[in-house]
C-alpha cells in the first residue's frame, strides 16, 4: 500500500482532471517504474530466464563456439521473445485487480494514451535490459566483439514491436485464470516478423555485414505497432472492464 | 432505397429462419459442383506431364488452401461488424466460422503434405506458403482459445473480435516476412502449381471445385450458425415457437 501512497499525488492530478494528457502519461509511466523498482526480485526475473535460456543451448546443442555461432541469432531472438513473454502477464493484471485501470478509464485521459505509457514501461524494463544483456550472452555463444553494439541495436528496436504486441495479448487476456499458455498462444504467432527480421539482423551484423534493411524493417514493424497496438490493447481493456 | 433487409439481419428468429431455409440450398448445390469438379479433376483432366496422376490433390488441395484465408476473411469482416455496430449476429456468425476455418486450415496442411511426399519427396518443406498456413492455423487456434476461456458471452465475443482484427492486420505482415525470410535461407523451392500456363482441361474443374467449397463453407457456416443462435438466445420466447414449426 505504501508504494500506492508514493504515487497518489500525481494520481489525484489525473483524476481532478487538470492534468495534460502528455502529463497524465508521464505520471503513469513514473508510477509504473516506482512501483517496479520496489520489488527488484521481479525486475531481475525476466533477465535471469533469458541469461538460463541462452545458457541451455550449449549444454544441450554443443559447446564448440563453431558451432553454436550459427544457431546464436536464433537462441537470442528466441530467448528474447520469451523473456518478453514472462513479464508480460503482469503488465495489467496488478492495476486491473485494484482498480487502478478502471480509475484509468474514468479519468478522462485518453487510455489508449496511458495504456501506451504502460507498455512503455514494459520496454523501459525488459526490453532495454534485454538489449543490454544480449551482448554479454551473444559473445558467449561466439559473436565477434565487434558486432555487439549492433545486436544492442536489433535488440532493443525489436523488442519495441515485441512489447507492443504483447500489450494487445495481455489487454486480451485480462481477467483470464491461469492465462500464461494463452497469452503465449496470442502473441507468438503475431511475434513471428520481429522474430524472422530480429534474427536476421543479427546474423548479419554477427557476419559483420551491414544489416541496415532487416533493422529498418524491425524498425517499421515497432512503428507500426507505436501507431495501432495501444489503440487495440485499450479497447481489450475496456472490454475487460465492462 | 428501402434498408429493412438489412437491419433485420440483426435479429436472430429472422436470421434463424434465413439460415434454415438457405442451408438445404447451399448444401446441394456444393453437392452437385463438387461432384463435376471431382469428375472433371479425376477423370477428364489429362494426367500432368512432370507429376503425373499425383497431382489431382491439388483439386482438394488449392480449394482447403483458399478457404482457409477466405474464412478467416469472413470471421475477421463478422468480427469487426460486430465490434463496431455492436450487432450480436454478427459476433455469433464470426464464432461459427472459427472451427470451420480451423479444418479448413488443418485439411489444407494435411493435403498439402501429402502432396509434398510424392513431388519434393519430403513430408514438409519450410516453405513459406506451407508455413504461413501453419501459422494461420495458431491464429485461428489462439482465436478460438481466447474465445473458450471467457465465460461471459459478450465480453468473449469483443475480445475476440479485436483479436480477429488484429490477426488480420497482421497476416499480411506475416506472410511476407516468411516470404522473405525463406527466400534468403533456403533453396527456392519448385512449386508447379505457380506456373500461370495450366491448360484448361485442368483449370476449369479447379474453379468449380473452389465454388464448390465456397458453397459448401456457406452451408455448413448457416448450420452452425443456427446451432450458435440457438445457444446464445436459448432463454428467448421465440425459440420453443420455432422448433415446434
């Protein structure tokens, strides 16, 4: 409750309605972050499934760094996709039990603008760290040093497309029991071209070849999602909430 | 001009009725198309000169392959129709075309992988029309998971309806990045059937057997159609009047 208290007054701000909508957006997105940064055991979890998940491919496939080159791109994306799944599921579910995001639909600040302000969070705290750690997982699956500030780069645009297509599934699945498997089973397959150009880039600039046009089409893919996703994950809100 | 066809459209009993006296219609006609297709296809179609009598698949193959998208067109098209003018028929038309499009999907992989045995040689091929097809087919399975975890009928239908709408912005997206993607890992693969040049001893029967499954989608949508609205308005007064007729 204390962590609510922290907040209250840029809430309040929202709900007398004299708040900016981009204010209103700013305050959600600091709330969001606040709130994330009191429990740092669940900040850290979707980073130590991805750290596991890459780890896995050695055991399993081999340790010859030859080898575990060319499947690299793909264990990264694919690592990535999941970790961006896990911490998907509470991205609403908190604030839709307590009533925050009914309050968010009242308030008269446009939700599909708030809503975007979550997922925005989402990003800040698995996405961008995500792109941060691929490097350090990336040269031990035997990427040449000089192709790290590039997977940093694909990583963190695709994540973008990854959390905005993951906000519409977990807008979707509110107020589901046990919606994890389902959750999976809405957003993998709209996940697949951030996957297919994600990987792609990332074996280019592995090659050290110029992996601009699949990062473009990375970048047109988050975009595209920038400007429809949170307008179809807001109304998966209000449905959740009628 | 006079509307009161269309909005009566909106209201179960008439619509029931429709479906009830449409079906048997639909029905033979697929019937009929479908059994000159299937004659036309088997027996008048001469045999292809590379792929021999194998390739009179493609008669059950290339019709599955089309309705598989045209129905999830159609539920997308229901499902958006029904979310925007908040039209209950229109949820319960887009519920019933979910499972049909599912088997149509699944039948299309299964026929397309009994077609890849003979030809390629290999049960499955990344291809990525084989792949965008299996893919579809997570679509329509997530739709239908979605649908079947709701409890409460409306929100099942508007949550749903989003995700159609959302699956159908996409599909395009996804299938030129599997396009892409394949074209870059991958041999191209001989597809024949792209070929533009088909005789028309083959071609015709192709088309008659794709109207026949198109009629016989209608069909089997307007009977589960009628089964749907019966479930969604089982306490309406107007049911047990029209099951007595």
């Amino acid at each position: 409750m204390s962590s609510h208290a922290a907040t209250l007054a840029g809430e309040r701000r929202i709900a007398a309605g004299n708040a900016s909508a981009a204010d209103a957006g700013r305050l959600v997105l600091l709330r969001d972050l606040k709130l994330a940064f009191r429990r740092p055991g669940q900040l850290i979890q979707p980073l130590a499934f991805f750290a596991i998940v890459t780890t896995l491919f050695p055991l399993a496939v081999s340790p010859e760094l030859s080898r575990l080159r060319a499947v690299a791109p793909g264990v990264l994306w694919v690592a990535a996709l999941l970790a961006s799944l896990l911490a998907l599921e509470s991205l609403f579910r908190d604030d839709a039990y307590d009533g925050t995001l009914e309050q968010y639909a009242l308030s008269g600040q446009p939700l599909t603008w708030l809503v975007f302000a979550k997922t925005a969070t989402h990003w800040l705290l698995t996405g961008l760290p995500l792109a941060l750690l691929a490097p350090l997982a990336a040269l031990s699956l035997g990427a040449p040093p000089q192709s790290l500030g590039g997977i940093v780069i694909c990583v963190g645009v695709g994540t973008v497309a990854l959390s905005l297509i993951g906000s519409v599934g977990a807008a979707l699945t509110l107020g589901i029991r046990r919606s994890g498997v389902l959750l999976a089973l809405l957003t993998l397959p709209l996940s697949l071209p951030v996957l297919i150009f994600g990987a792609r880039a990332t074996e280019l600039a592995m090659r050290g070849d110029s992996f601009v046009a699949p990062l473009e089409l990375l970048g047109a893919l988050a975009v595209l999602g920038i400007t429809l996703a949170p307008l179809a994950a807001a109304a998966g809100v209000r449905i959740s909430l009628e | 001009m006079n509307w009161t066809w269309f909005h009566r459209l909106g209201s179960p009993p008439y619509v029931y009725g429709l479906a009830r006296r449409l079906t048997p219609w639909f029905g033979w006609l697929s019937g009929l198309s479908m059994l000159a297709g299937l004659y036309g296809g088997l027996v008048v179609a001469p045999a292809d000169y590379q792929q021999g009598e194998g390739f009179r698949i493609i008669y059950v193959h290339a019709p599955t392959a089309w309705m598989s998208l045209m129905v999830y067109t159609t539920m997308a098209a229901a499902a958006a129709v029904g979310l925007i003018w908040r039209i209950k028929v229109a949820h319960a038309v887009a519920a019933s075309c979910a499972p049909v499009g599912a088997s149509f999907t699944f039948a299309a992989l299964a026929t397309g992988s009994l077609y890849g045995a003979p030809m390629w040689g290999t049960w499955w091929q990344w291809d990525p029309r084989l792949t965008s097809e299996l893919i579809l087919l997570f679509l329509y399975l997530g739709y239908m998971g979605l649908r079947g975890s709701i409890d409460d009928s409306q929100r099942a239908d508007r949550a749903s309806a989003v995700l159609a709408v959302v699956g159908v912005v996409n599909v395009p997206i996804i299938h030129y990045s599997v396009t892409w993607w394949n074209s870059l890992h991958q041999a191209p693969t001989v597809m024949r059937f792209g070929k533009p040049a088909m005789p028309g001893a083959m071609l015709a029967p192709l088309l008659i057997m794709l109207l026949a499954f198109t009629l016989f989608f209608v069909a089997l949508l307007l009977v589960r159609l009628r089964a749907e609205i019966l479930n969604r308005e089982r306490t309406a007064s107007w049911i047990p009047e029209v099951l007595r007729s």
